[in-house]
C-alpha cells in the first residue's frame, strides 16, 4: 500500500509542477500577444529616456518638425493641383 501512496504523491507532485510550468508558459504567450501593451510600455520607456536627454529631445523635436513640414508640404501641392 505504501508503494501505492507514494506513486500517487509522486504523480500529484509531478501533475502539480506540470500545472506551474504551463500557468508560466500561458502568461508568457499572454505577455507576447499584448502588442498594444508591450508598445506601450515601450513608449514610457522611451519618453522618460527623451525627458532626462536633452539632445534627443531636441533630436525628436527636430524629426517631428520635419514630418509636420513635409506632411503640410504635400498637403499644399495635392490641394493646389
């Protein structure tokens, strides 16, 4: 009976440790599938990073004037053709 018991806890045991490593393996696909979140996340990242550097905000502040001209650019021509 002893025999017996002790394969029940060992499969108890190995079912449990099972259970674990998937509960592991679905958060991380979960995490994965989360692309809004994870750019998010990214976005802060970088923001803070832009707040503490002062050449790559200016650096950013530049690239977001350029895409504003070029976007306003286009915009002029399409409308006057």
């Amino acid at each position: 009976m002893t025999g017996d018991t002790n394969e029940v806890e060992e499969l108890a045991a190995a079912a449990e440790h099972q259970r674990a490593e998937l509960a592991t393996t679905v958060e991380a696909l979960a995490d994965k599938a989360d692309v809004t979140g994870r750019a998010k996340t990214k976005a802060r990242t970088e923001l803070e990073r832009v707040r503490h550097d002062p050449k790559l905000a200016a650096l950013l502040a530049g690239a977001v004037a350029g895409v504003v001209t070029v976007a306003t650019l286009r915009r002029i021509r399409r409308n006057h053709h």
